[in-house]
C-alpha cells in the first residue's frame, strides 16, 4: 500500500475519532446546559440569546483573525485545552453551588460559542492539512464519526448523570475534548506525510465580507431567509420547552436526564432520516420540495404544542422536527450550495451562521415573549405558526426554482 494512501486511511480513522470526540463532549454537557439554564426563570431566556449574539458578533472577527494569522495545526490544540479548561471550571463552580443562576447562563452563553468554533476549527485544520479536495473526499468517513458522537454524548450523560452528578458529566466532557486534542495531533502527524496538490485556499471568512456577498445575491439571500425562518420556529419550541420543563421536573438532574433522552432519540432517528431518506428524497424531489417539509411539520408542531402544552406533545415534536432539520433540511442546504461560486459560498456561509442562526434566535425569543404578553398566553404562537410556515415555503418554493435554473445554467 502506498504511503498516501495508508495515510489518508490514517486521517479518515483519525479525524472520525476527533470529530467524534468533538460532538459527544457537547452533546454530553448540552443537556446540562438546558437544565442549568432553568434554574432560573424561563422568560429570562431572551437575553441569553442577545448576550450570544453579542458574543458571536465580537468573537467571529476574534477568531477569524487569529485563524488567519496562526497555523491552524497550532491553535487546534491549544483551542481544545483551553474549552477543557473552562468545563472543569464550569464543573466546580457548579459543584460548590456558587450563584447557581449566574453561572447557569453564563455557561449557555458560553457553550453557544462553543457550538460556533469548536467544529469549524476542526474542519480548518482538515482543509489546511489536506487540501479542500483530499477533504471533501474524506468528508464521509470523517462525518460518520461525528454522527457517533451525537449518539455517544447524550447516551453516556443519560446513563451517568444519576451516579455522577451533573459536575461529574461536565468533567467527563472536558475528558473527552482531551481525547479530542490526541485526535488532531494524530490527524496532523498523519497530513504531514500525506503530499497533495497545493490548492487555493481562500481567506478565513469574516461575516462583513459574507454579508456583502449576500447582499448582491437574491439566491443567497433567499438563503439567508430561509435559516431566519428555521431559527424562529426552533426557537419558538425551545422557549415552550423550557416553560412546560421547568414545571414538568423541579430537580436538575431529572431535566439533564430528560433532555439526554430527547437529545438521544433525536439522534437516533436523524441517523436513520439521513441514511434511509435523504438521498432518495433529495433525488426525487429536488432541494426545494425536501425544504418544504421542515415548515410543514414545525407549523403542525407549534400549533399543536399551543394546544396541548405537554411533556408527550413536546417530545414528539422536538424529535420530528430537529430529526427534519439535522437529517434533510441541513444536507437539501448544502445542496443548494453546490452551483454558488466558491467564494460565495465560503463568505457566505459564516455570515448565514451570524445573521440567520444567532440574529434569528435573538430576534425571535423577543418576538415569541411580545406575542405570549399580547396574547396573555401560548394561542398567539399558533395563529402565528400560519404565516410563519407560508413564508418559508415560499422561500423553499424560491431556492427550489433558482436552484434548478443554476443547473440548468451551468
């Protein structure tokens, strides 16, 4: 066997095991994150989503200027320690009951920028080792990695929570962020003595340069639109789900265990939604028909949740919809991706994140709480779940139209 090829066999085992890592030590504390967020009151939530905003809006150009300049081979570990770091501390502030509510959204905060760095890093040390093509060839195998790592995550925090605690969890995924950093240092090991073709690689992506791409685009803006609309309807069931939580289960470790059950089942049914469905659907459908199912079932889910506001109802919709979301509507998005220019979709992409995922969730957790005073009660999120659903269906309708006059284009 030939030395590249035994050491893309070496990166693909490698960077599977880091990117599963990865994605178990989050998926492990998010359940954390969720209940410790409710040690306080619900419709406080809010202005966790402003301070993340806030928080990505000031970290994005951080972190890009410090990709841009330092060799990602050498931020990649020091970012994962320094994330481990901070879960031990987070375990002992936790452990020794000091300002519990404080220190609650403090880490949802926290754990938010987490979710925005963390993989991208990992996914730029990838490009920077190997070239974008040499990765996207390893993409598949790598990934499959990161699907077990959703699974390991909530499974392992769902059996543990009980016998170690919620510090204990939070220790446990500083543990794996560490086995995380062998991971990466065995990936880079293993690039090094992989030759591949220099390929161009473009800047690290800022969002000011991504925001005036989209601007000058009606296809990526439409995008843009498109993730708006995911991010409100999401955010609207997060809300709800805290509130009927919060009631539901008044000790945190019964909520950590709730939310690594749903977590659990959600990743469960993705994995078979994207191994089963998403091919065939996407084939015969097109992107823009798959992404008018997600607005279907969230406007049936929303709705049905305004009805009946209740621990079965909660669960069946969250898992329909984010299994939805994870298992079709994210590989339909990428798919739109593929006849965009690839310096459009590089830039783009980041600002999609800024605008579309974090502006979304701020915008919408002020937009759900105006329409619960206004209504003194959950019946306004179900006559607002009408126009919410035609909107985006109309904008799935419209990426589904420019996407096959790209193809056709091309």
């Amino acid at each position: 066997m030939t030395r590249p090829r035994t050491s893309e066999i070496s990166i693909a085992l490698w960077g599977g095991v880091t990117f599963a890592a990865l994605l178990a030590s989050f998926t492990m504390f998010r359940p954390v994150r969720d209940a410790l967020v409710l040690d306080g009151n619900p419709d406080d939530i809010p202005w966790l989503f402003t301070a993340t905003f806030a928080a990505a809006l000031v970290a994005s150009p951080l972190w890009s200027r410090i990709l841009s300049r330092r060799p990602k081979r050498r931020v990649v570990p020091i970012a994962f320690h320094v994330f481990a770091l901070c879960l031990a501390v987070f375990a002992s502030l936790v452990a020794t009951a000091v300002e519990p509510v404080i220190v609650g959204r403090v880490f949802y905060v926290w754990s938010s920028v987490f979710n925005i760095f963390v993989v991208s890093v990992f996914w730029s040390l990838l490009t920077d080792l190997l070239g974008p093509s040499t990765a996207r060839r390893l993409y598949g195998p790598i990934a499959a990695g990161g699907t077990i790592g959703t699974i390991v995550g909530p499974l392992l925090t769902r059996l543990l929570v009980s016998v170690i605690d919620v510090p204990g969890v939070l220790v446990m995924s500083a543990v794996l962020l560490e086995l995380a950093v062998i991971g990466a240092w065995r990936v880079k090991l293993a690039g090094e003595a992989l030759e591949h073709a220099a390929e161009d690689t473009p800047a690290h992506a800022d969002a000011s340069t991504g925001l005036r791409r989209v601007a000058r685009s009606g296809y990526l803006l439409a995008i843009v639109g498109y993730v708006l609309c995911t991010a409100t309807a999401a955010t609207f069931l997060y809300l709800e789900q805290a509130a009927i939580v919060k009631e539901a289960f008044t000790d945190r470790v019964a909520r950590t265990e709730f939310f690594a059950s749903l977590d659990l089942w959600i990743a469960g049914v993705t994995l078979v939604v994207q191994t089963v469905l998403a091919g065939p659907l996407l084939a015969w459908l097109g992107p823009g028909l798959v992404l008018c199912l997600l607005p279907l079932s969230q406007g049936i889910g929303i709705s049905m949740l305004a009805a009946t506001p209740s621990i079965a109802v909660l669960a069946t919709v969250q898992v329909i919809s984010r299994a939805l979301t994870h298992g079709l509507t994210r590989p339909a998005r990428e798919l739109l991706f593929t006849v965009v220019d690839r310096e459009d979709k590089y830039h783009a992409k980041n600002a999609i994140d800024i605008v579309g995922y974090r502006f979304g969730d701020f915008g919408s957790s002020w937009l759900h709480n105006g329409l619960v005073a206004l209504s003194a009660g959950t019946a306004a999120l179900a006559v607002a779940a009408v126009p919410l659903a035609a909107v985006w269906i109309g904008l799935a309708v419209v990426l589904g139209k420019g996407f096959r006059e790209r193809v056709a284009a091309s």
